[in-house]
C-alpha cells in the first residue's frame, strides 16, 4: 500500500506486518527517527485520533505542520488538491486528513503523495480499525471463529464499515444491533441482525459504536436507547468471563453503555487508546519505507 484510505488498501501479508511493527513498538522505548515531514488536516473535530497521530509523528521524529483550516486559503475557495500540491512544493512528504466527505481522496489521485485516511465522513477509519484489530489480537492471539457484535450507531458510523470488511476477512462471525433508523442494508452481507438479549452470553467483543447525534435529527431518548441498545450493568453480567468490551470514543456515558462499566475489568477502552499510538506509528513507518522503494 502507497497510501492507507481503506481496509481493502493492504493485503493479510501486509497488515500481518502492521500489526507486528505495532506490537514492537509497543514493547519498546527505542524508535527509529525518520527524516521526513508530515502535514496534518483535520476538517472535523477529534482527539483520540488527532492526537495519536501527533505523538507517533513525534516518536518517529517527523517534521510535522498542524494545518489550521480556518486560517488557509481554503476559505478563499481553494481545492483540497492544491492544498496539498502546495504542501507537496514545500517537501512535505505525506499527508494525514480526516473530512467530511466519505470519498474525499478521490481528487487526490493524481498527487503522487502517501495519503492517511484519518476518518472520512460516514465512509471509513481505516486507521482506527487497525487499532481496534491489534487490541482484539492481543487478548485472543487470533480472529478466527470469535464472534463479535458491532452495536449502534451503523449507519453514520465509519468505524463499523471499516471493521466489518476486516473482521469477516479475518475469519470472525459478526452480528449486528441498531435500532431500524440507523441500520444499513450493506451490513446484512457481513453477518446477521439480531438483539443483544439474544447472543450477549455467546460473544467474545461487544463493540460499541458512538450515537452520531450530529449526523441525524433523530434521537433516542438516552435512558431509553442504553435499555434497549446499550451495554448496561446486567447485559455486562451475562458476558462471557473473557470476552471484551470496545469503543472507538468519543464515548457518550450512559447512552451506549453504562458510565460505571468504561473502566470495568472486561472493558479496552483505554487500550484501545494506547494502542492507537503504535498502531499509528507503524502506519506511518510503512508508508514511509513504500515511498523509498517507489
């Protein structure tokens, strides 16, 4: 891969090596240092992802320019390219964007430039769904057979659309719990619908999704949507004694589960976290090491 925008961008091989680079640098103070420059555009709001990044530029030893959107020319109608082809003048070496159009590196093709897909709209978060597959590795040492449920908020979410095509291609089982207005038909050829009542004691991840209330008028009522969506306390209880629970974050407490179970003994929402820094140094690294065999 020359630029990471999708999960279909890498083969097994390939994220087999992503996810032993971020295993090793997880396990180790001793980075290498990279004579490089990295620009960071961030068109929607983040933290966990933002700001991973910065700290894995920074552990590699990057040149890193923090892109100010509304301070560029952008708000003089300049294109997302010719920023970037400016950026490209300058000797910047590769790019990590997060923007609201789901596809919005199609104008960029013809760059020649490692792009980093940061999340793109309701489209996919290629690099959130390496993290999530690195923290499910490091608890079952394998995908094959596990089965998980990817709970929420699917219609919005890029998270799920990334991981559902990674996941059933790892050998997972994958079950899916919305409520009907935020379910997508794509959905159904990647695992089955169901509720949680129905399959919570069989599961080995429950994998919660934010509710986008900023992407959609409708809302469930919070108390009302954790009862018959959420993971809360007696949901929790039934979960089998070594399975996991998972978010991507930003988490909103006690609507997709219960505040008193973030932090639980069968939570990784916090590593989830941690390992998002490796995983994103090591994203960088490969697509650093690819530019210098081109």
């Amino acid at each position: 891969m020359n630029s990471l925008l999708s999960v279909d961008d890498f083969n097994k091989k390939e994220f087999k090596a992503l996810l032993d680079r971020a295993l090793f640098f997880k396990s180790s103070n001793d980075y290498p240092q990279y004579d490089k420059s990295i620009v960071n555009l961030f068109f929607e709001n983040s933290t966990r992802t933002k700001y991973s990044f910065l700290k894995a530029e920074k552990n590699l030893g990057l040149d890193i320019i923090d892109f100010a959107a509304d301070r560029s020319s952008l708000n003089k109608g300049e294109s997302l390219y010719d920023t970037l082809l400016t950026f490209k003048a300058l000797g910047v070496d590769m790019a990590v964007i997060r923007h609201p159009e789901d596809k919005f590196y199609e104008e960029l093709e013809g760059l020649k430039m490692p792009i980093i897909n940061a999340g793109a709209g309701c489209g996919e978060h290629p690099s959130q769904s390496l993290l999530d597959m690195m923290t499910i590795y490091e608890e079952f040492k394998s995908f094959q057979g596990l089965k998980i449920a990817i709970v929420g908020d699917l219609k919005h979410s890029r998270v799920a659309k990334s991981n559902m095509k990674l996941l059933k291609n790892l050998g997972a089982s994958l079950y899916f719990v919305s409520p009907e207005n935020y379910q997508e038909p794509i959905f159904s050829d990647y695992g089955e619908y169901v509720e949680l009542d129905e399959i919570i004691e069989d599961l080995d991840v429950v994998m919660l999704l934010r509710i986008q209330h900023e992407r959609h008028d409708s809302q469930y009522n919070n108390e009302n949507y954790c009862e018959r969506y959420g993971l809360n306390k007696k949901r929790y209880e039934k979960m089998g004694e070594k399975a996991i629970i998972m978010h991507p974050g930003p988490i909103n407490r006690n609507v997709e589960i219960s505040e008193e179970l973030i932090e639980a003994k069968k939570s990784r929402f916090v590593m989830q976290m941690t390992n998002g820094l490796y995983m994103r140094m090591a994203i960088i690294e490969h697509l650093i090491l690819k530019s210098e065999d081109l």
